[in-house]
C-alpha cells in the first residue's frame, strides 16, 4: 500500500514539474522555428546615377531591366519608385539606411553609369537594408552601347545571387522554333532570343520544317531536326557563323530528337528503321555511332544526367509512354515513372536532382517535375497542350511551351518556378514553340 | 519437502469446493418464452368487440357522389352499405375489380388533398469528403488569409477606416484608411492543382425595411453614456503604463550580478517570441537554401531589441556553403525585421531570454 502511494506521489510530482523542469534552462533560449513565409523579398532599385553627360537615358534603362530581371522571378517585389525616401544622387555616397527601412526594402541595389568614347561602365552595388551592410563587394561592367542589356542582366545576375546564393539566369539565351502563318501552313524556322524574349534572331529560313533545337552545353552550337532533305535528320548549327550541316548518318534513314551530351563530344538522337525506333550515340568528330536501346518499341527523346553518366528518356514498351533511366553507354533501363497517363520529354536538370517531363493525363497536358528515381512527382501546369520542358541555366526555372485550342490556336512559350509559382508569358515576336535554353553567359 | 503435497492437496480441495458449490454441474433451466399480458375487464372487453362506427367511410359517400349532370351512373354496393356497415378497412390491396362506370371525382375534390411528400432529393455526395482545396495566393503563410476588402491597403494590423466627421463626439483617433493583412494560403497552388473558379464572397444579407423608430432617444443619453469611457480608459491604461514602468523600474533595478536562475518564460510568451520571428522568414522553398537547418545565436538587450553584432551562426547542416550562408542570411533578416521596437518579453525574466539560440528548419516548407 505503501509503495502503491509512494508511485502515485511520484507519478503526480512528474506530471506537475515535469514540464517546469522542461521550461527551466541553463543556457541559452532555444527556439526552434519551422514555419515561415513564402513571399517576394521587397528591395528597391532606384535610378542608377549618370556620371557621365548622356548617360541619363541609358542609366534609367540599366536600372529598369535589373528591375524587371528581378521582379520577374516572383522571388522578389519591387518597392515603387513613388515610395522612396531617400535619393541616391551619387554613387559614393553612404546609404540611409533608416530611408530604406521604413519602406520595408530589405534590398538595396545601387549603381551608376558612364558613358565615354563609345564605351559604357555600368557599376553597382548590394546592401543588406537591415543588417546595414553591403552584400558582397562593388563591381562593374564595360561594353559598347548596343550591348547595354546584356551588362544589365549581368547586374541582375550578380544581385541574385548575392541575395539568394544561386548562381542566376538573366544573361543567358533561348532558341526555339518561331512559328508563323496559319495553323496548316505554319512556317518554322529556328531563332534565338535573350531568355526575356528580347533580341529575336532567326537562324534558319523557314523554306524546310525544323524541329526540336537544343544548344549545347557551351551555347555555340544548336542541334535540331529538319525536313531539308525530305526526311526528318539531325543538323547541327554554328551559332556564330550560321553557318549548320547534315550529320551523317544513312540515306533515307530518318533521325531525330537529338540532345547533346555535357561534354558536348557525343550527340544522342533517334533512327527509326522500320516500325522501330532506337536511341543512338554518335560522336561528332569521328562520326561513328553506337546503339543505346534495342526493344521493339519507340524509345526517343533522350537527355543526359549532368555528370554524363546517365540517359533518360521515353519508351512505350510498356504498352505506354512512360519514362526509363539506362547507363549512358546503354544497357538495362529502369522505369521511373508510375502515374496515372502518358509521360514525354524527359529533360535532366541542370542540377541534377530532378527530372522535367510533359504529361498526358484526362485530356490535359501538364507540364511536371519528379526526382529522379521518380518520386514527388508534381505537375507545375495544366492546359490544353503544355509540352516541351527545358531548363534555366541555374536549375530554378522551366520553359515550355503552350498551344491554344482550335483553328486559330497559337504556340506561345511560358516560363514557371519549380515550386509552381511565377506562371508567366515569354513575349515573342511570333508563335514560338520547342525552346531550349543556353548557358549562362 | 512436503511442499509441493501441500500445494497439490490445496489446489485439489479448490477444485472440489468450486465444483460442489461453483454450480458446474448445474444445468441451465429450460429456455420459457414469456409474453406480456394485460388484464381486461368484461366490460371493457364487450366495448372493444361492439362495432364501431368508421367516421372515414362515413365521409366518403359525399365525395363518390357523381356530379349532378351525369346521368348513367350506377351506384356500387360499397357505396350503398358504406354508411351502415363499415367494413373492415382492407389495407391489402385491392382487387383489381372492374372500374366503375363512375366519372371521376370532380377536380375540385383533389384541390383539398394535401399534395404527396416529394421524394427527398438525390444528393450524390461521396462516400469520403474531399479536402478543402487551397485557393492560390502570392503569399504562403503558416495561416492562411482571406483575401482583403477592395478598398483596404495592404499592412499587417487590421485596422477599419476612421473618417473625419463634422459631430462633435467623434474620438481621438485619427484620420486611418483601412488595411488588412495580405492574403495568404497555406501552400502553394500549382496551375494543375488550382480549384476552379467560384465566387469567394457571397451578396450580403439585405437588411430588413426599417421599422419606424419608436423615439429618438435624447443624445445627451448617449453622451453621459460615452463620455466616461475615455476617462475611464485613461484610468486603465495610466494603471497599466505606472505597472510596466514600475516592473521595469524593479528589472531595472536588480543587481547586474543577479543569480540566472528565475521563473522561466512560459509557453505562451515562447511561442509569442517564436510566432513574431516566423512571420518574417522568407523561405525560397525552390532554393537548395531551403535544405539547410540553420542555428542563430544572438544577444538581446532589456528592451527586447537584438543586438546585431552578437549576431551569429552557431550551426548548420544540409547544405554547402553558399547554401548556408543563404540560409543564414534569411534568418538574420526575419529576426532583424520583424524586431520593430522589441520583441514582447517580460522584462522580468530578462535573464532567461536575454541570450538566445533560434533554430530555423525549413523541413516542413519544402513540399509546400
């Protein structure tokens, strides 16, 4: 009885300090926080300052392009002009912090611009409002007038990546298949443009259907599919010369969805012989070629791992299109994908951590990320036709593109965050379907 | 020696005690089916067996009574001994007899009759509720926001319009637009997960036509009534303002050698601290920043105000460098910004908060 009293007493006591005791501490208050907020980080980029006469115009366009090169990641919001406090009217000057703050900025960039003998310095500089410290170290950048956007998407790619320690994504290209014309007379021809659709330039005449481009690694070369010759065959294109040749490859043999491998050495690609088509490796200066899957089904779209090591791409040996990974010089494939409808165009990260692909599922079209083994997969779109994934030179961003339904529907190209967030329109001259985005410059 | 006899001799008298008297050889009784009964006197039963006359059936002959213009109208039988001889009412169903020659019912009969119940509605409902769905929002928060009214700004506080007014009562307080927190869910929606599209907000109720007003009220009811409240709120927050500055004064006051120890902070006050820093960490779910648990240490003076150079990282993991420090950067900024004048502590516990260490762990942000 006694013990029975003396367990109950000693029951109660825990009970009551046990938590007084868990509240008692030596050290430190320790708290742990693991939930937090998803929103656009506020900074504020006020007019890079003109140092030189006639630098006015070019500074304020400088300073909007880093703006919108920002803003447009959905990863940060702009504060307005309009609510400024304090004015940056030289670049030397030091930075009121206590201005910024009470506009809730908690980034600063700031910058100038001279402009002499035909040649432009732009210069700025990242501060961390609430810490009142620079983020980093001034830097600065010099070129010729025309070239006054690609030094501000540098500018910008420097600010993003002091702030979010990612490498970024601004002074980098995309080339795609512009579309023109009526649905069943469209005319195709290969063009690059910035990854901001600005500075369009066509690359191919438009007199043969091009399809699927895709740059290398370095960005100085473009392979694509074109019915030149009458039947679909791999090209491959010099961007700096224009200047593109027929791979080789067998007469009357049709070849396509090429992908260049990192080393930018091998090309993958398709051969469809009969009413099978098989992946193929080609190595581009000896042109010998080697035979990476041999079912009797269709396996195409291929596209290496970063590190080279790997291939995924898209089969229907399994009675549908699903997605398999198999060893870069072939051999045994194992199936990735296990949801629910059709998967396509597998592309591989930059990162190497995940895997981007279409999705054909209940008459949608999706556009979707999964791991690499195939796990937490995640559709990011849903239309009417989404297809043709690629990835930002960072890993951060998908592009694709998006038909309209009937007659009269349109390719346009739209870009998304791999969290799902930030759906936008690539603005384009004409239709644009097919993008594959370069390196970052 | 003999102990296991013992046991044996004492487990065997159990058995044959339990077995004498535990009723195992007892059988059950017969299983005898009861049935309740009632008592009935004669009487009352000589009541029950008269006939009684069936005031439904006494009704019915007025309605199978044919319309004066019909002629050829043969009477049926039932009709004739209706009155006289109910009959037993035949709940079966009816013989299929031959119609009666009768017109039918005038139509006005049938007007009286209530109408049948309607049938209650088919509901296809699953057998498993869904999920509410998250409506999509630019910010995600730990708790979601209903989008603000049209004309409120965005700010943190809710706060309602305050108008300049030409009567004489109006407060203290200032002229204010209304704000309202911006809208937030809970996770992010992707395009393929987005609901879709239905009203988030219903016509308000019509109010009901005014009644005439019995008798205005004088309005020097309504001053007298309303005039006391500010002073008394004075009172109050003079109460409250002399206690904190008298705490204050007593912290204030303790001996900078004072022991550590004293009454620790208690959950609410935690969780306060903790809620005020979450609101402001800005999580780039996208990020490999986001990978990482980030431990920041940092020293806080009396009025709960972080001192920024004690600052510092004490330690990481789940990512590399450049992950680190981005993950360490956001942290310092959420306990920087959302700071304002001082983190809501009692000042008589500075001891316990006044060194702290604030882990960050995005793991339950990640999939969002």
């Amino acid at each position: 009885m006694k013990q029975f009293v003396a367990t109950c007493l000693t029951t109660l006591l825990l009970a009551v300090m046990g938590p007084l005791m868990a509240l008692a501490q030596n050290g430190p208050l320790r708290i742990e926080i693991t939930e937090g907020v998803v929103e656009p980080l506020p900074y504020a980029v006020p007019d890079f300052v003109a140092e030189s006469a006639g630098a006015q115009e070019l500074a304020q366009q400088i300073a909007r392009v880093v703006a919108d090169d920002l803003t447009g990641t959905g990863l940060f919001r702009e504060v307005p002009r309009e609510a400024h406090i304090s004015r940056i009217t030289s670049f030397g000057s030091p930075v009121q912090f206590a201005d910024w703050k009470a506009i809730n900025a908690q980034a600063l960039v700031s910058g100038a611009v001279s402009s002499e003998g035909g040649r432009v310095v732009v210069k700025f500089r990242v501060w961390d409002v609430f810490a009142g410290t620079e983020l980093g170290e001034g830097m600065q950048f010099a070129g010729s007038p025309d070239g006054w956007r690609r030094m501000a998407h540098k500018v910008a790619d420097q600010v993003y990546s002091r702030i979010t320690g990612e490498s970024g994504y601004f002074d980098s290209r995309v080339v795609f298949v512009s579309e023109s014309g009526p649905k069943d007379q469209r005319a195709k021809r290969l063009a690059v443009m910035d990854y901001d659709g600005a500075n369009v330039q066509y690359l191919t005449s438009g007199d043969a259907l091009v399809l699927a481009p895709r740059f290398s690694n370095d960005g100085e070369r473009v392979l694509y599919t074109s019915y030149e010759t009458g039947l679909p065959r791999v090209h491959v294109l010099e961007v700096g010369t224009v200047q593109s040749r027929i791979l080789p490859g067998q007469d009357g043999v049709m070849s396509f969805a090429p992908r260049f491998a990192p080393d930018g050495q091998t090309v993958v690609y398709s051969i469809t012989q009969g009413a099978n088509t098989d992946i193929w490796a080609m190595d581009i200066a000896s042109g010998g070629t080697r035979q990476l899957t041999s079912a009797p089904s269709i396996e195409t779209a291929p596209s290496y791992s970063p590190d080279g090591s790997q291939i995924v791409f898209e089969s229907d040996r399994s009675g549908t299109q699903q997605l398999y990974v198999m060893p870069a010089s072939g051999g045994e494939a194992r199936r990735i994908s296990s949801g629910q409808g059709r998967y396509s165009t597998p592309v591989w990260s930059p990162r190497g951590d995940m895997i981007a692909f279409t999705k054909q599922n209940a008459g949608r079209f999706h556009i979707g990320v999964m791991r690499t083994d195939g796990s937490e997969e995640r559709l990011l779109t849903a239309s009417f036709l989404d297809e043709g994934p690629t990835w930002s030179p960072n890993g951060r961003v998908i592009m694709f593109a998006r038909e309209t339904q009937g007659a009269q529907g349109a390719s346009s190209l739209y870009s998304v965050d791999i969290s799902g967030r930030n759906l936008k329109r690539v603005r384009t001259p004409d239709g644009a379907s097919d993008p594959s985005w370069g390196p970052l410059q | 020696m003999h102990t296991g006899h013992y046991i044996s001799g004492g487990a065997h008298g159990v058995l044959i005690l339990w077995a004498l008297f535990g009723g195992i050889f007892g059988s059950d009784p017969p299983d005898v089916e009861v049935a309740e009964v009632s008592v009935v006197s004669e009487a009352e039963f000589t009541a029950m067996m008269a006939p009684q006359p069936d005031t439904s059936a006494a009704e019915e002959p007025a309605a199978m009574t044919p319309p004066e213009d019909e002629e050829a109208a043969p009477e049926t039988p039932a009709q004739e001994e209706a009155p006289t001889a109910p009959p037993e009412p035949d709940v079966a169903e009816p013989d299929p007899a031959p119609q009666p020659a009768v017109p039918e019912p005038a139509p006005e009969t049938t007007e009286d009759l209530a109408p049948p119940p309607a049938p209650a509605p088919e509901v296809e409902a699953p057998d498993v509720a869904q999920r509410p769905v998250p409506r999509p929002a630019p910010r995600v928060a730990p708790e979601a926001v209903p989008d603000p009214a049209p004309e409120a700004d965005v700010a943190p506080e809710v706060q309602e319009t305050v108008e300049e007014s030409d009567t004489a009562e109006t407060s203290d307080a200032e002229e204010q637009q209304a704000t309202a927190p911006e809208a937030a869910t809970t996770e992010i929606i992707t395009e393929a997960e987005e609901p879709a599209r239905a009203p988030t907000a219903s016509v308000r109720p019509q109010t009901r036509p005014n009644r005439p007003a019995p008798a205005t009220e004088p309005r020097e009811t309504e001053q007298t009534e309303t005039a006391p409240e500010p002073a008394a709120q004075e009172d109050v927050e003079e109460d409250t303002a002399s206690a904190i500055a008298g705490a204050l004064e007593e912290a204030l006051a303790e001996p900078a050698e004072s022991p550590t120890e004293g009454p620790p902070l208690t959950r609410s006050e935690t969780d306060g601290f903790r809620i005020a820093v979450q609101d402001c960490w800005v999580v780039d779910v996208g990020s490999q920043a986001a990978n990482v648990t980030v431990t920041v240490a940092f020293d806080m003076d009396r009025s709960g105000q972080v001192v920024a150079s004690t600052l510092r990282m004490s330690s990481a993991s789940g990512g590399d460098a450049s992950a680190t420090e981005t993950a360490f950067q956001a942290a310092r900024r959420a306990i920087l910004r959302c700071q304002g004048d001082g983190y809501t502590l009692p000042p008589e516990k500075f001891d316990q908060w006044k060194s702290v260490e604030m882990t960050f762990n995005p793991e339950s942000m990640r999939i969002r």
